[in-house]
C-alpha cells in the first residue's frame, strides 16, 4: 500500500468552486483533481504542450497577418487605381470654380464619411463583399466551364 503525505494549501474561492466542480463531473475527489493537475503541471512533457499550443497560436497569427498583407496589398492598388483614374478624367478648374468646388467636396466629404461610419457599423467590409463576388464570378465560371464540356460529349 503506497503511502501519501498531507499537505494543507490554500486557494481562491472561485478556483476552489472550479475544483469541486470538476470533481463532481468526474465523480473523483477534490485531492484527486489537485494531484493530477499538479502532476500534469510538473511533468516533463507539459512543456512540450505548452510549446506545441505556442507553435499553434503563431501558426495562425502567421497566416492571419499574411492574410492582412494580402488585404493591405489590394487596398494600395485600389487606391492607387482610383487616384491614377481621379487624376485622367478631372478637368483642371479656374480659380473662380475653385471656391465652389472645395465647398462642395466639403459637403461631399461629409456624406463620404457618413457613408463609411454606417458601413464600418455594420461590419460588411469592402474586402469581403469584393472576396464574396470574386468567389461568386469563379463558380458561375465553373458551371459555364461545366456546361462547355457538357455540350462536347
């Protein structure tokens, strides 16, 4: 028979309740709960858990952040598109028309940025109504391509 010493420790409430909890669920003791946990804690492979669960985590920031790149990347060519479009098609104004047009881009501003707070709000997102359209536009050319081969047999 393996003898097993007393120890007395102390914890918190909401930790103790955890515990009694989960003993319970388990229909095990409160002491056998805290032995595993303390043996799970100070065995030698929790660190490679611990690392295992890290090397998760970057995994999916790293793809996360290469999908921001990606979205990062379309933003400056959409931009830049419209600024090079914006730049071909505006006629240069006199100083007289100058006057009315700041005004006017004012008032347009405005309603640009109420537009873009409404929108925001939302949480429908440019880059993903764009992904949701691109996605659309290869499934109709998928059942177009599937109907071509269709007709040839």
């Amino acid at each position: 028979m393996q003898t097993k010493s007393r120890m007395n420790v102390y914890f918190d409430p909401a930790l103790l309740k955890k515990i009694d909890a989960l003993a319970t669920r388990r229909n095990v003791s409160k002491s056998a709960v805290v032995e595993a946990a303390v043996a799970s804690f100070l065995s030698a492979d929790a660190s490679e858990r611990l690392e295992a669960a890290l090397t998760r985590r970057m995994d999916k920031l790293g793809r996360q952040i290469d999908g921001l790149d990606e979205d990062l990347a379309i933003l400056g060519e959409t931009v830049s598109l419209f600024i090079r479009f914006w730049l071909t098609v505006t006629p240069p104004l006199t100083e007289a028309a100058q006057v009315s047009a700041r005004a006017k881009g004012a008032e347009r501003f405005d309603g640009f940025l109420q537009s873009l707070g409404r929108r925001l709000a939302t949480g429908d997102r440019f880059l993903k109504e764009l992904s949701r359209d691109i996605d659309s536009l290869r499934n109709e050319d998928d059942v177009d391509a599937s109907e071509t081969n269709g007709d040839q047999t």
